[in-house]
C-alpha cells in the first residue's frame, strides 16, 4: 500500500504566509463528511486533495465553530501520494466521546494558503456496538402538499438517494408530506434525508404529526425540530402507534422545500427466514434495497456445486436472528453496494457488524462488504478514494495490477500481478487489530483476519468477465467453508 498518513503538531505560526484565492481548497466530503456519526476517539479524518501541486495542509479542529475555544487543535500535514490525504487522530490525544467536532482544511503552496474548508462530525463510539433495535417500515404510499413526485420520498433504493421531492415554488408557509403504513404500527426513530450537494430546500423547522384515520391529526410527541441546519437527521421519538404521519415544515431554506427520502422505523428484532434442509450460504445484500450489486447469489451456486443460497438485507441480519437459525450456514458472504455512505443511515449496518464481530462462521466480503470488516470496527476506516476504479471502462492495459503481499492459500490458482473487476470508488484505509493486508494495488485489495476464517476483497471475483484472474478465490473459499 503506497499511501502513508502522517502528521506532525503545528508549533510554528505562519506570519510571513499569503493568503491566494487561486490556491484550490480541500473537499470534506468523504469521509468524516459532514454531520456523519463517527464511531471512533481516534478517527481518520480524510479529504480530497483537488490539487496535485500542494504540499502540506493546515487541519483545525475544535469543539466551538468559531475554532477559539482552549480545546483548539492545530495540525501540519504533508501531502501525500493519490487524490486523497488523511490525518490520523493520535490514540494518545483521542477526540471527546458524545461530542460534536468541527474541523477545517486548507492548503499551503510555498508561503501561500487558500481558503479554509468547513466541516464537522458527531462521535458516539457506542452507537455501532449492538444491533439498533429498529427495523425500516414500507409505507403504502406518500402524498404531499404540492411539488412532483412525492413518492421518490419512500423509494428506498440506492437511485432514491439523489432523487428529489420539491414543493412547487414560491414554496407554501406550512407545507406538508402525508405516509401511510397501511396500519398502525409503532414508531421510535424518524430518518430524513435532504440534497448533500448545497442547502437550498432544506427543512429548518417541522413537526410530524399522527393520525389513525387520516382526518383526525395529534402532534407526535419529541416531534418538533427547530433550527436544523443539516441535510441529513436522526429523531427518535418516544414510542407512538399510528397508521398516518405527516410532517409539517413551517421554515426551509431556499425557495422551496425539498427532500430526498423519509424513512419511518419500528422497534423490531428481523423475523427468522427459511432455511434450506441441505447445506446454504447466506448472502447479505448490502444494497440500499437489500438486494446485492451484481448476480452474486447466481454465481455461488454455480461455484459451490450442491449449496444453496439464503440472501437477506443486511437491515435484516444481526447475532440475534443467526444464533436462532435451526443450523447454521457453511459460510455469509457480504455483498457490494453503490451508494455514498455519507448519505445513508449507517445504523441500518449495526447488525452486519455484530455478526463480522462475532459470528463463528466463516465470513467474505466483496467490495463494500470487504469494507464492512472496516466499518465494524471504526466508521472513518474507510473512505473515498477520489476516484473510480472501473475496469470495464479501462483497456487491457489502464486495468489494476493487484499484488500478492502474503502467501495465502486463497491466492494459489492465481497469477501474480493478477486483474479482477473492479466497481468501486471507495476502499478500505485502516484495518482493525487482528486483520492483516493479504493483497493490494494502490490501495488495499485483500484482507484476512488473523484469528478466524474472515476475508474480504475489494475487487468482484464472482464477476463473469475473460479477464478475471480471481474467480478462484471465492470458489476456493467456498469449497473450504463447505468442508467445515
């Protein structure tokens, strides 16, 4: 792996220093981006560069937005090589738990610096440490007020991240968005989501109210929200029964409303699928939708003569649901997914973390479930690489040369460099104690845990493609856990 995080305390003041508009600033939008729940006292806080000229950035961080309070943090960091550089929070000096953090960026070329780049995160290491508790309500429809399209607010796939409800302009003083759940059912925790990209249309003041008729309207208690100032929010609520939620915004910036999504959960342990009578493997869809990114669950069975495959959404996978299962698995595979993280409610994941934590089965994960070893153990291990590696766009010879970095038994059919499909732009960056770098390019390719049969890559070896040198190593691993 070629990147190498480094960072030294800033001791010096930059008095002879000038400040140039045309020194580009940073991008905080990958990962901690804005407003995320970091699971970490000590996490990776990373950056785009958007400049291949620069050598050192000025990172701030500080409880107080005005970055003038006496828990100020100054840092110098020198560049380093790809499109992303990243500070590593010293496990020494680690961050306050249960706090927000604002934290800035900017670059330094020569004597001159650039504009400062504004973000800020919220930690809560325990927020991942156990399932949620809640499971994700399918409304039976949505209307609203005004605007097109209220029903891209309740379409839960990964497309329905950037699609967008907008009342119709100049937008009403009281505007209202209606969900039916088809009955009542209860509701503990209120996600929505508004445009990542800049804030016009996004809700400031709102309350929900309930309703079991649809004509006969109550406030939902802890449902009131004044002064948000964020695109994305997490409310729980006390518990509340009702077939009808509408919420009401009274404030919005912009012109008009506008949101992207609305989820609704209950408090809910996932029912216990079916299981087939002869051996299976479980895939988890790591979708938006539950369902996997590429026909996964097709290529195991053809891979593993004889097994079956049980595939459920990872909102529906936790320790709970596989300790009950009637016997267990040969092995769970962890499914890709292509959507932001920084726009999703990473709580959902909760569950699929206790299992690559705790389950004795052997586990692997491919591309974002490769990045799911990472993510269970640390929110900030992983982020944007500030590119796409996609190797159908590239010619045979732009493809991804991956190298062998431990002689692994998984890696014996092939060739060294080897080439797989690669579908991604994010990748792991810090691994978890007890796992170790089994292969990588510029970035990390492979990983394997120390201490039980857990494996994740970054590539798609089930992809069928005649330049895929990988397709042994999930046939192998499958063939190791049906022998188990």
């Amino acid at each position: 792996m070629k990147k190498v995080f480094c960072f030294v305390l800033l001791t010096t003041a930059f008095c002879c220093s000038v400040y140039a508009s045309d020194i580009p600033s940073p991008s905080l939008d990958t990962n901690p981006c804005m407003d995320v729940i970091v699971t970490r006292t000590t996490p990776l806080l990373s950056f785009k560069k958007n400049s291949d000229s620069i050598t050192k950035f000025e990172i701030h961080l500080d409880r107080q937005k005005n970055f003038n309070s006496p828990e100020l943090r100054k840092y110098i960091l020198k560049t380093t090589e790809g499109k992303v550089a990243g500070l590593q929070i010293p496990n020494d000096n680690p961050l306050q738990d249960n706090s927000r953090w604002w934290w800035r960026v900017r670059t330094i070329t020569g004597n001159k610096v650039g504009d400062w780049a504004v973000s800020r995160f919220f930690i809560d290491t325990a927020s991942d440490d156990n399932y949620s508790g809640l499971q994700r309500i399918i409304p039976l429809s949505v209307k609203a007020g005004s605007g097109s399209n209220p029903e891209y607010l309740i379409d839960y796939s990964d497309a329905g991240l950037n699609s967008q409800w907008r009342a119709a302009p100049p937008g009403p003083q009281n505007e209202w968005i209606e969900l039916d759940l088809g009955k009542p059912t209860p509701v503990s925790r209120i996600w929505m989501l508004s445009d990542f990209g800049q804030p016009d249309g996004w809700p400031t003041d709102f309350y929900w109210q309930m309703s079991n008729d649809g004509a006969y309207w109550k406030k939902v208690a802890g449902g009131i929200v004044k002064k948000s100032d964020s695109y994305r929010i997490i409310k729980d609520i006390p518990e509340q029964k009702a077939r009808f939620w509408r919420l009401t915004i009274t404030k919005y910036r912009g012109y008009a409303p506008a949101l992207n999504e609305i989820m609704l959960f209950t408090p809910s342990q996932p029912e216990i699928p079916n299981i087939p009578d002869t051996p299976y493997i479980i895939v988890i869809g790591n979708q938006r939708n539950g369902f996997t990114f590429t026909r996964l669950s097709q290529r195991i069975e053809e891979l593993a003569s004889g097994a079956k495959v049980l595939q459920i959404p990872f909102w529906k996978a936790n320790m709970e649901m596989i300790k009950n299962l009637p016997h267990k698995p040969a092995a769970i595979i962890l499914s890709g997914n292509n959507a932001d993280y920084n726009k999703l409610p990473m709580f959902e994941y909760n569950g699929e973390y206790e299992i690559i934590r705790e389950a004795d089965i052997p586990i692997f994960g491919i591309c974002a479930g490769c990045q799911m070893h990472a993510f269970a153990h640390g929110y900030t291990r992983v982020h944007s690489m500030g590119w796409s590696d996609i190797s159908a766009m590239q010619t045979p010879e732009e493809r991804t040369r991956i190298n062998k970095k431990i002689n692994d038994q998984i890696f014996e059919n092939t060739p060294e460099p080897f080439i797989a499909p690669e579908v991604h732009g994010w990748a792991i960056y810090s691994l978890p104690e007890n796992y170790e770098i089994v292969a990588a390019s510029d970035y990390i390719q492979a990983i394997r845990r120390k201490d039980k049969m857990r494996y994740g890559v970054q590539f798609h070896p089930e992809i069928k493609e005649s330049y895929n040198q990988a397709e042994s190593i999930l046939r192998l691993f499958l063939a190791w856990a049906l022998k188990e």
